[in-house]
C-alpha cells in the first residue's frame, strides 16, 4: 500500500477571499497547485493571504489534476477544536434564543389582558426596537472603525426591557458574542427580569401590588436604619 502523501512547502502567490481559492507556488518549482478554502484546516484566526508560506499535501483520487486536499498556513495559529459540549450548546442556543426573546412578549400580553396594563409590552417593544437599532449601529461602526457606541447605552437599553431585542441582534449580527464581560452583564440583566416576573407572578401579575410592595419593603428598611417612619 503508498503511503501518504508527503506534505509539501510553497507560497500563495494568488487569492480570492470572495470565492475562496487561490493557487500555491511549489517552493521546488513547477506548476501552481489550486487550493480551496475548505483544504485549510478548520480554526484558521484569520483567512489566507498573498504571501503566506502554505504546507500542504496533494489530493490523491486525482492525480491529473494539481489540487491541494490539505493545507496549513505557517505561523498562523489555529483554534482548538470545539468539545462534544460546547458544540451541544451551540445548537441548543438558537432555540434558547427563540424561546427567551418570545417569552416576556407572551407574558406582556398576559398582564394586558388579566390587569389590563400595556406597559410591560410597550416598553418590550419599543426598548427591543431600539436595541436592534443600537447594535446595528454599533456594528457598523465597529466594521468601519470609528467611534463605538458606550457599552453603557446598550446595557441601560437593555435593563429598560430591550434585552430581547439585543438577544436577536446578538444572534443576528455576530455581535457581542465573544466579550465575556459584556456577556456576564446582559445575562445578568436577563436573570433580574426573570426575577422581576417572579415577583409578578407570585402577586397576580399586578404591577401596582408589586409597586406597595416595594414601598413598603423600603419604608420598613428606612424605619429600621433611622429609626423613623
């Protein structure tokens, strides 16, 4: 049985980002050999680029033909491989997604028609609304890199009833997702609205009952640090 094909030393002399191939010049000389993005292996930081010293080994099922089947960019790192886990929970989140951003809607509407109280649902909406704007706006910024929009906006949208629509725009745009600091806020404002409508739930959906709740927790809270009341 031949053994397997030895890997092999050349340059990129040519590259099309926007179809994903190019062609790699022996370091031996001879004729160009065509590459695919696909022969690069997976976990690449950054796409390929004239220039790069490419190792790489031939494609055997067809020898007439000088294509690449395997490659690696020298001095270019690549990303370890994705654990059974986390590949589980990216397919697992877009239901996530799905589920959470529709969930405080449903609820919305249920304080609509028991309390008869649009609030909750105006604002989701409209803070939602918002929050898309935002993101996009800050995405298009971040791409022609200029002047971002403060996190702190995007936050205060959010914990004003937008978190849903920053979830969709997260999703959508490819936007946040990797700023662990940013995503440890936006999850915690998510976990205190699901709070918010535990205590909702717990008081009959009455936002008013809620309200005297609160006031009355605050006014216990000031009588026992003052003494007064």
């Amino acid at each position: 049985m031949a053994g397997a094909p030895q890997w092999l030393r050349g340059k990129l002399v040519l590259w099309n980002d926007d179809r994903g191939f190019g062609f790699v010049r022996p370091d031996a000389g001879g004729d160009d050999f065509f590459v695919h993005i696909s022969a690069f292996r997976k976990g690449l930081t950054r796409r390929p680029e004239i220039g790069d010293v490419v190792r790489y080994r031939l494609a055997r099922e067809i020898p007439d033909k000088k294509r690449i089947a395997h490659a690696v960019l020298e001095g270019v790192a690549v990303k370890p491989a994705v654990p059974e886990v986390d590949r589980g929970w990216r397919r697992a989140y877009p239901w996530l997604v799905y589920v959470l951003i529709r969930l405080p809607i449903l609820l919305s509407c249920w304080v609509l028609w028991k309390q008869h109280n649009p609030i909750p649902l105006l604002l989701y909406v409209f803070m939602s609304t918002l929050a898309i704007l935002y993101y996009g706006a800050d995405k298009r910024r971040a791409l022609a890199h200029r002047w971002r929009i403060p996190e702190f906006y995007l936050h205060l949208i959010e914990f004003l009833g937008g978190w849903p629509g920053a979830l969709l725009a997260q999703k959508d745009f490819r936007h946040k997702l990797t700023k662990d600091a940013y995503q440890r806020v936006f999850w915690g404002i998510v976990l205190l609205h699901g709070g918010l409508w535990v205590v909702l739930a717990a008081n009959d959906f009455s936002v008013s009952a809620v309200g005297r709740g609160f006031a009355d927790a605050m006014n216990r809270t000031f009588t026992w640090i003052f003494g007064v009341g």
